[in-house]
C-alpha cells in the first residue's frame, strides 16, 4: 500500500509523516495505519469553481 510505504520512507529520513484526513475513510485508513488523535483542530475547505 503506497500509504505504508510513504509512511516508512518518512521515518527512515527522520521525518515526521503527518496525516490530514479529509473524510471519514481516511480517518479509518489513518488509524489502521496506527496514528492517534491528539488534539482537534480547524481545518477549511474552499470549493473553488472556476
């Protein structure tokens, strides 16, 4: 899964690999993949229509 192999190039390189999920799958996806919920935050979403 590309998700997993990100993940572990990002720690080999010493970085940390955040994750913003955008929808509910992703927050599945974000757990499975064993990271935790800190602390809420805002996020915005700007639906741009040309």
């Amino acid at each position: 899964m590309a998700s997993s192999v990100l993940i572990l190039d990002c720690l080999e390189r010493g970085i940390y690999p955040n994750w913003d999920a955008a929808n509910l799958d992703s927050v599945y996806l974000a757990e499975k993949l064993g990271y935790v919920l800190e602390e809420p935050y805002d996020t915005y979403y700007i639906n741009y229509k040309k």
